[in-house]
C-alpha cells in the first residue's frame, strides 16, 4: 500500500490532538487519538510504528480464523455462528435482494447473535475501579475517534482495522488508506458516518451512546468546528500537494473489497481484506479533491450530507449517532465490514 496517505491522516490526528490538549472541556476528559509513526520512503514502501500491546477487534471478538473468540465463548445453543451470519447475509447480497429483504436478514442476524464485546472488561479488568476506568476510557476513545474519523471521511472501519489497547483500553485505527470521502466510491458504498456497530456499542456498559458517548462526542465537535479555519488549511495544503495521489488505482481499491464468495468463506478470515476483484466506481481528481474540501467544510458548519441547513453541535451529534446505527443503512453495508458485530 502507499503509506503517504496514512502519513496524511496521522499529521491531520496530531494537529486535532493539539486543538483538544488547549481546551480545558476535552482535556480534562483526556479526550485524544492514538496516533503512531508513519514514514513513507515511495508509493510502495516505508516504515510504520508497530503498535505494542494491542489486538484487533475481529482477533478479540472473532478470533484469528473467525471461529472463536469471545462470540464463540459466550455462545448460547440457539445463537448463529459468525458463518452462518456471514452466509445468510452474503445470500442476500448475491441474490439482489430489495432493501426490506436485506434488512430482514438483518434483523435475524442480530437477534440471535448478540454482542459479546462486554466480556473484554470483565475478563481483562477484574478491579472494579479499573474495570470503570477502562470502559470510561474505552468510550471516549471511540467518541473523538468517531468524530475526528468522520470529519475527514475516514472509512474501511472493519474489525481488523481497529485496535484495541490490552492494557489501556484506547482505540486504535490502522490502515487509513480510504479516506476524504473515498469510501462512497466503492463498489458498495459506505452508508454510515463510522463504526458505532452492536459490538461497538456493547463495550460502552449500560448507558450505551447516552452520557459519556454523547457527551464527548458533543465536546470533541465543539472543538473541531472552532479549529474550521485550521483545519480547512492544513486540509487544502494535502489535496494541492503534487505528490499526493488522491485517485485510487483498481487494484488499491481491490484490497479494500472483495467479492463475497466461497473462496473467501472457506478461508473464514480476512474480511474487508484483499482480494483481486473488487473495484472503485471513480477516483478522486483534483475537482473530486475541491469537493472533498468543501464537503469537509461543510461538516464542520454543522451541514451533514443531504441536508441544507445547519444543525448545532448537539443536533449534528444525534444525527450522526443515529445515522451509524441505523440498520436501514447497516444492512446495505459490503458483508466484509461485518456491520452484524
């Protein structure tokens, strides 16, 4: 992969963790990204961070070949297996089914196969006051993520591509090759603003995206709409940067998707990962790039897509919190990016 743009994302992550670290609100919530080094030496080469003590979502929910982990764990006798998910939602998929059908199939899939993302607490925190700390630590992480993600149109937010600190909690997001609004180019289009899935949602405790979510979330917007001018700067010296290459070749775009078929499903593993078929519809040109900017202008206005007016910052919060766990729009998601867990 070409690392200039996860270099990108991570200088954009480091100037956002400079406007949170001025601001007494977020500060005093220790709200920050996790960001890690990124030097890239050619479109094909370079150097990153490993980023110690951590594990992905998929290997903690999942397990490495999809077939344990804390889902097959806690497994009670009626409930799906992660394959039998998968095929259920993959047939519907291949077979073109209407958006009421999929959404059905959907709606199955959750009820009998419920989040499991709770037990990493219990099982890794036994102190209670720990056990609080992380959670608490657990969402807020999500939260500026989730927003920061969102402003820049950061996308392929599949298991795999999150990392969860073992020790700490945090969140950590690798792989930020899509981004600038590149995933509603894919040959299925990303519906939803970023990740706030059932698993997702089911480490948060009880209150799920109520209190600490929304709450940082509000805080961590206050602060990126303030920082619009900077950050709508720093973003037009990326997009007219000679170097940069903001269209994605076929086969980058390939890695991203792939088609779900059996050669995939025998694998069990490597979902939203590579394969050879996959395609993007458009690449982003430069008149693509000067809409990318707008667009991100737009959004910190307050201006969410399909909409003309402007909503402040605890309306445009509960538009977007709505918007990502909508199961209108998860169930139309690429099955790769497992929206079900």
């Amino acid at each position: 992969d070409d690392l200039r743009q996860d270099a990108v994302m991570q200088q954009f992550f480091w100037l956002v963790n400079q406007f949170l670290a001025e601001q007494p609100r977020t500060q005093r919530r220790s709200l920050f990204i996790r960001t890690y080094k990124v030097v890239p030496f050619s479109p094909s080469s370079g150097l990153l961070e490993w980023v110690e003590h951590t594990l992905p979502l998929a290997d903690y929910l999942l397990g490495a070949s999809r077939t344990g982990g804390a889902h097959a764990r806690y497994r009670r006798p009626a409930d799906l297996t992660w394959y039998e998910c998968y095929t259920k939602l993959v047939k519907g998929a291949q077979a073109h089914a209407t958006p009421a059908q999929l959404r059905a199939a959907y709606d199955e899939v959750c009820a009998r196969f419920p989040p499991a993302m709770h037990h990493f607490f219990l099982e890794s925190f036994r102190d209670p006051g720990t056990w609080f700390e992380r959670r608490l630590a657990y969402t807020r992480s999500m939260a500026v993520n989730s927003m920061a993600g969102h402003v820049i149109g950061l996308g392929d937010r599949h298991l795999q591509n999150i990392l969860l600190d073992t020790r700490t909690a945090d969140a950590v997001h690798i792989d930020l090759g899509i981004a600038f609004e590149q995933g509603r180019f894919l040959n299925t289009p990303e519906l939803v603003p970023f990740r706030l899935t059932r698993d997702v949602v089911d480490g948060m405790g009880v209150t799920g995206v109520e209190e600490v979510m929304r709450r940082c979330c509000e805080e961590t917007l206050r602060v990126l709409r303030a920082s619009k001018e900077s950050i709508l700067t720093v973003i037009e010296v990326f997009i007219h940067d000679p170097l940069y290459k903001w269209a994605l070749t076929t086969t980058a775009a390939a890695r991203r998707q792939y088609d779900a078929g059996a050669e995939e499903v025998r694998a069990g593993v490597g979902a939203g990962c590579c394969c050879s078929r996959g395609c993007l519809r458009v690449g982003l040109a430069n008149a693509d790039a000067e809409r990318t900017l707008l667009r991100i202008k737009q959004k910190l206005e307050g201006v969410e897509a399909g909409e003309g007016e402007a909503r402040g910052v605890e309306g445009q919060v509960q538009q977007l919190l709505q918007d990502a766990q909508d199961h209108d729009k998860l169930c139309r998601m690429y099955v790769g990016w497992q929206a079900w867990c």
